[in-house]
C-alpha cells in the first residue's frame, strides 16, 4: 500500500502581507504535487488538518482545494482529509457524504455519533483501514462521551480511540492532527505555528498499534517516539524560523505486511519562492544584491552596521522586485548610541533610536508588513527631532508645527 502524507497546507495564508494564494505560490505547488501524484500514481493521499488557513478561507483557497481533489478524483487516487485546528470542520465537511461516492473522505464532527470517518482500502497484503481523526480538545471529547473526568488532551485522544472498531490484527492507518510528543519533549517551532509550547500534548504510546500514524499540526517533518508516527511538516516556509529544514514536500509511505517495516520517503517539492534570512553589514548586502544571487525569494533583511533608512528601504525594496523577490521584514539591530557615542557618555547603550521603535511597534500591529517610504522617511524625521529635543530640553510648539508641516508636504508630493 502506497499513499502519500501531507499536512497543513495553510491554503490562503497570509504571511508579511502577502497573500500566498494571490501571489501565486500555493497555486504553483497544487500544480506541482499533482504532477508528482500523476508520476507516483499511489493509492491514496491523506492530509492531516489545516487545510485552510481560518475557518472562513478565501474564494481562492476554496477553489486551488476544489483543484487538488477533483485532479486525484480523477486520476483515481482515494482522498482523505482531517479537520485541523484552524480549519471549520463543519465547513470543511460539507457535502461529505456526497464527496464518498467520489472517494473522497472527510471527517466528520463528532457529535451524537463518537465513530470517526473510515474507509478501508486492499492491497495484496489484506484490507488496510484509515481513520480520520480531527481536531480534538478534551471538553469535546467530555461531550461526546459524557465524561466530565475528561481533562487533558492526551486522555481525550486515548479515550475517542478506544471508542471505536479497530481489528489491531489488520493494518490501520491514523490520520491525526495534535500536539505529539514523546515522553513530554517538544521540538522547537515554527514561527507561524500558533500553538503554545506545553499546552494539548499528546504521548506517542496512545497510538500504539497503529501501523501508521499521519500527524499534522507541527510545521516541521519528523518522526515521533517511533519512525510509523510521523509528522509531514508544511508544504513549504510560512516563516523564517521555517528555513531551517531545507527540503520540503509530502511524505510518500509503503506500508507493507502486518507487523513490517514501513518506508517513509520525502518527495520535494521547489516552492514559488524560497525564505532566505540575510544579516550583515549594509555595503556588503548591497554588493550581493547587485549581483542578485537570491532571485525569486522571500527575504528577511536584518542589517548589522546601520539604521534603516528611506533611502536605504527603497534601494533593498526596489532591487529585490527588479529580481522577482521580495524583501518581506526590513529590520536592524545596530545601535546608534555605542562607539563614540557611548564612550562620550552621551546616550544610554540599551536605549533603541526612535524610528525603530515606531517601525516595530508599526510592523508588530500590521501583521507583519513594515512601514513604507513615506512612513520611513516620517520615522526618521521624528527621530532627529526627538534626539535633538532631549539636547535642548521638551518639544514646543514649534517642534510640533515642523512634524505637521512635514506631514503636510509628504501628503501634497503624494499627489
């Protein structure tokens, strides 16, 4: 039995601004992992949670989910998808029962029913059974069971597996999305991964059994407490904290006879754009881009030797699109009040330049999306002015009538 494991494709996500639907990237590798699909041809694809990034998705996520399950449909490769935590199950399970005469299975709330969504498919090994486990959090599980003694993920999880039919003589696969882990260790996470360090863990023994466990909800693709349970990552960076595992795809699994060694096989897949962190000197930033090695990336700037400046902003800016990139986080960890400036004991060394500041505080409230020229070049002029005001004591009225004049004259160049 031959399928392939995906997870937390995110469609319609947003990151620094930038829709990744609408920026063609999710697109771009639907595209490419139904050519990869059409090459493999394996009996199934299972994808464990986060379909779409929020409950509500855009019109054209909706439409690249419609694209990747009707092209397996049609190549007659079985579907098989679980809510994750971001996802609306009600939502996502619309017209599910329809969707099963196509051989695509989603699961399905739990409510007045505790069974979860299956299917069974045949190799020549015997049957091999998928279980489509969704999002589960304890008071659902109390619910549906009448349990108010449920109070933890982990028991939740033990408790609405045990619920069901499982012939552990045969194979059985798990689709699930949760917090795994082993013996309580966690990995290090993702930026764009919301969930908090500690919270919903899940032991890998409560999957015992189970010859396959396909686990979304981790951005990172790693086996937990044992090789058959195993997360498959994203699809591609949501994050620079993402870049650090390379190479990034679905997860092709042969499952072999009752008790034998499954093979897990990473089949990667190039995104639109790569993430690329760059830190150094300015100069030394500028040359490289000049000569543009990163070309169609994703690149968080930090600079090392100076503050970020409009001019600055514009050439990094500028430069990256002429190369079909784009710089998405613009930022600086110099310090203007070290070298003669601290020696002078003029300026305190932990104390951050004004701009900066209102440039955090400006990308921190915009999801992500820093402060364009005009904004730049108001951060800067208010910046000298501050540092100038502590020189000769509290900002008058005229100060003030400088900032406004400022902001009047970037409005009428605007035009």
């Amino acid at each position: 039995m031959r399928f392939l494991h995906l997870a937390d494709l995110h469609l319609g996500k947003i990151i620094y601004g930038v829709s990744l639907t609408d920026n063609g990237d999710q697109k771009v590798w639907v595209e490419h992992f139904l050519e990869k699909a059409c090459d493999l041809k394996p009996d199934a694809v299972v994808i464990a949670g986060d379909v779409y990034d929020r409950g509500q998705p855009p019109g054209k996520a909706a439409q690249l989910l419609s694209l990747l399950v009707t092209s397996l449909a049609e190549m007659g490769i079985q579907v098989m998808m679980t809510a994750g935590n971001h996802d609306s199950i009600n939502h996502l399970s619309f017209l599910s029962e329809l969707l099963q005469k196509q051989q695509v299975f989603i699961s399905k709330p739990l409510g007045a029913s505790a069974e979860l969504t299956h299917t069974t498919l045949e190799d020549e090994h015997g049957p091999v059974t998928f279980w489509l486990l969704p999002y589960v959090y304890p008071a659902m599980i109390a619910q549906v069971l009448g349990d108010e003694e449920i109070r933890d993920y982990d028991t939740a999880v033990r408790r609405i597996l045990a619920e069901q039919h499982i012939d552990h003589t045969q194979r059985n696969v798990l689709i699930a999305h949760q917090n795994v882990t082993a013996n309580g260790q966690e990995v290090a996470r993702g930026g764009s991964e919301s969930m908090v360090g500690g919270v919903g863990q899940v032991d890998f023994s409560a999957f015992d059994g189970f010859d396959y466990v396909a686990l979304g909800h981790i951005h990172s693709s790693y086996s937990v407490g044992r090789a058959e349970v195993r997360y498959a990552g994203t699809p591609m960076a949501y994050h620079f904290n993402e870049t650090k595992q390379p190479d990034k795809g679905p997860l092709l699994v042969t499952l072999p006879e009752k008790n034998g060694k499954a093979v897990i096989e990473l089949q990667k897949i190039e995104p639109l754009h790569r993430m690329r962190e760059v830190r150094d000197d300015y100069e030394k930033i500028r040359s490289a881009m000049l000569d543009m090695p990163w070309k169609n990336e994703y690149l968080k700037i930090i600079l090392k030797d100076t503050r970020v400046t409009p001019e600055i902003s514009d050439f990094l800016h500028e430069t990256a699109r002429a190369y079909g990139s784009e710089v998405m986080e613009l930022t600086s960890e110099y310090n203007v009040f070290t070298g003669e400036a601290m020696l002078a004991g003029t300026r305190d060394i932990h104390e951050k330049p004004v701009e900066e500041l209102f440039a955090g505080f400006y990308t921190d409230r915009n999801n992500g999306v820093q402060p364009d020229a005009r904004d730049l070049a108001l951060m800067s002029f208010v910046g000298e002015m501050t540092r100038a005001a502590r020189d000769q004591g509290e900002p008058g009225e005229p100060e003030f009538r400088k900032v406004l004049d400022f902001v009047l004259g970037q409005e009428v160049s605007g035009k």
